[in-house]
C-alpha cells in the first residue's frame, strides 16, 4: 500500500492561489460580458418606444431642449433635465403646450375633431 504523502504548506498555498485566479479571471469574463450585453441592448433598445416598440423621434420645444415623441402611439418621453424644467413653478404652461402638440395623435379612432 502506498504512503499518502504529507500537504505541505506551500501546496495548500499555491492551490489557493490557483482557485483566486481563476475566480479573478471568472469575474472578470462575467464584467466584460455583461459590458457587450449592455452595449447590445442598447443598439437594439436606443431610441425606441418601451410601450409600442416603434421608432420615437425627437421633437424641439420652444421652452425645451427636446422631447422623445412616439409618433405610432403618441407617447411622450422626457429625460430628468425636462422634467425638471417642466417640473419649475414658472413652467405651468409648458406640459399643456406639449400635450396639445400631440392631440391628435392621442385621440381615440373614430372621434369627431372639433
């Protein structure tokens, strides 16, 4: 029968060392990987609709940088600086302009314009 030879220390050490590094290496493949996920969705996500899907467009607005608008549901997206503008007690006539811009394409089918 043969002998079991003895664990040195420095086995145990280098075994662990071997483990960190390639958990390292691991989490470092997982980063990388998760960066292109992000990056892939963005291309495919950028400047779409999250209720429709469909293209939206930036608008200008007067008192506005931009407004991302959908043209095929008639969804109005605004980033955190417009809203803030939006948000300003001298603005209260801001979100009504908006609105009224988008009118008709917020109207339910078959309604009489007036």
């Amino acid at each position: 029968m043969k002998k079991p030879t003895p664990v040195r220390p420095e086995n145990d050490y280098f075994a662990r060392e071997d483990i960190e590094n390639k958990r390292r290496m691991s989490h470092e493949q997982k980063r990388l990987l998760e960066a292109e996920q992000r990056k892939a969705m963005k291309e495919l996500h950028f400047m779409h609709c999250p209720k429709c899907g469909m293209k939206m467009h930036e608008v200008r607005h007067p008192k506005l940088h931009h407004i991302d608008a959908c043209f095929g549901c008639g969804g109005i997206f605004l980033d955190k600086s417009e809203i803030d503008v939006i948000a300003a007690p001298q603005q209260k006539g801001i979100m009504a302009d908006i609105l009224n811009w988008f009118k008709e394409e917020t109207e339910p089918p078959g309604k009489v314009k007036e």
